[in-house]
C-alpha cells in the first residue's frame, strides 16, 4: 500500500501544528497519532504501508528551504519516503528553490496549501515553478478546497487558470476536493492529468460529515484517485480511512488501484 497524503514536519513544527488543531475555535480536531520522523514510519509499516509521500508546506517566509533540507536528510535515511517538499512564493526565489528541489535533491513533487500559506494557486509568481514542473513531469499535491473550516471555495476557479496555462501539469486535488466535489469533477472531466487523493473521504465523523464523494465518483475516476490518508494529524484510527473505501464495495481490481497501482505509474515508483 502507498499512501499519498502523508505530512512528515520536523517535530517542534508538528508540536506547533497539533496545539493549532487543539484550539476549539479552529473547529479541528485533537490529533491521534502525534508521532514524528521514524515513529511515523513505524506506525505506518504497521498498517500494510511500504511507501509515503512527505508533504510540508510553509506559513511565512523563510521557512520552505528549511523543511526542503529536512526532507532531503530525511529521505537519505528512510527509504521508505517519497520526497515532495514545498515553496513559499514570498520568499522570492522560488524558481531557483524549484530547480534545487527536482533537480539537485530529486523530489518527486511538492505541496502547496494556499490556505496555510495565503498564497493563491493562480499567483503568477507560481507560473515558473509550474512550468519545471510541467517540463519535468513533477507532481503538485494541493489543498484548494473548503474542507475542513476554509471559507472560500474558488479554488477550482483558480486551478483551471493554473491549468488552462500548464495542460500537462500533473495535480493531485487533496480530499477529492471536498466539500466542492462537483468542481473538482468538472476539473477532471477537462483536463487529463487531474488526479485525487482519498484523505478523509467517507470518514464520516462529529468534524467531517457527509464527505464522501460517493461509490460512482471512485468508479468513475478509478485510473485517477490515489489513497492517501493525511496521517498523522488525523483524529480517528488509520485503519477507519481503508475500511471506509472497502465499503464502498468498489472490487478488488479498482481497490488494487486506489491503494497502489495508480500511485506506483503516476511517481514512477515501479517495483514498490
């Protein structure tokens, strides 16, 4: 199994990030897992994981080359990660940032949550970091949608004008795009190289009700949605996240692409 949405900070950034999630104002959530660096990869192997993406992303300037660094270190101990890192486009080199991620350290893609970092998909200082990776078949990881507590829900809007400029830019929409399902359908149906990640999908629970897309989204976009399970900062058991696709009756074929095959051709990770 590989999943596609793992987050993989330094520890004193996770601490950060699980007092956040702990605020009753934020309507989040007190995280379960709250493990970091090898603990991650050990509780994973647990659940039937061989591989994992290592999203980060940054909320001020300053900080994208650093968990750069810390993911490049961290990939050279743990094979068992699949280096994406990030770039912050206030810092204002992100173009050489980009260029040292895929071609000096050989990141797989990188994750942008415009949310966090306040910085818009469709921000032309972006438009040079998509077209490396266009070029280079790198992939974008995002977090355009609602879910869980975001107000705006334009980010479909915005990703076609990213697309509708870079037509081969590989992306992989977080959460299926909850709660904006249809959008992101739309987004799909238009463009070829728009992909899902299941984190969250049909969990349903107190923080994230009624979330699933639904058995004939996962039928329909069997070639193009990837598991993924925005582990650790999630609070319920790992294992709810597989049951609740395995309930959705999808067959072993389609649940053999979901939980590896498309990931496996999309990364370019034959033999894992």
């Amino acid at each position: 199994m590989i999943d596609i949405h793992v987050h993989y900070f330094p520890e004193g950034m996770f601490q950060a990030i699980w007092r956040y999630f702990a605020i009753p104002d934020h309507g989040l959530w007190d995280v379960k897992y709250k493990l970091y660096g090898s603990q991650i990869i050990q509780a994973l192997k647990k659940e039937g994981v061989k591989r994992f993406t290592t999203l980060v992303y940054a909320h001020k300037p300053g900080l994208a080359g650093y968990l750069n660094d810390f993911i490049r270190e961290s990939a050279d101990q743990f094979p068992e990660l699949i280096p994406f890192g990030t770039v912050f486009v206030g810092d204002g080199r992100s173009e050489k940032v980009a260029r040292q991620i895929f071609e000096q350290y050989k990141f797989y893609g990188m994750k942008l949550h415009p949310f966090v970092s306040n910085e818009n998909l469709d921000d032309p200082r972006f438009f040079p970091v998509y077209e490396i990776m266009q070029d280079l078949g790198k992939i974008l990881v995002c977090h355009p949608s609602s879910v869980p507590i975001y107000q705006k829900t334009d980010g479909s809007i915005r990703l076609r004008k990213v697309l509708n400029q870079f037509q081969r830019l590989k992306v992989i929409v977080a959460h299926c795009g909850a709660f904006e399902y249809e959008d992101y359908s739309l987004l799909a149906d238009d463009f070829e190289y728009i992909y899902f990640d299941t984190a969250f999908n049909c969990v349903h629970s107190e923080f994230l009700a009624n979330n699933c897309p639904g058995r004939e989204f996962f039928l329909r976009y069997q070639d193009r949605i990837l598991f993924g399970s925005d582990f650790p900062n999630i609070p319920h058991r790992y294992s709810k996240q597989i049951d609740s696709l395995h309930g959705l009756n999808l067959g072993e074929a389609v649940e053999r692409k979901l939980f590896s095959d498309n990931a496996i051709k999309l990364i370019g990770l034959e033999g894992a």
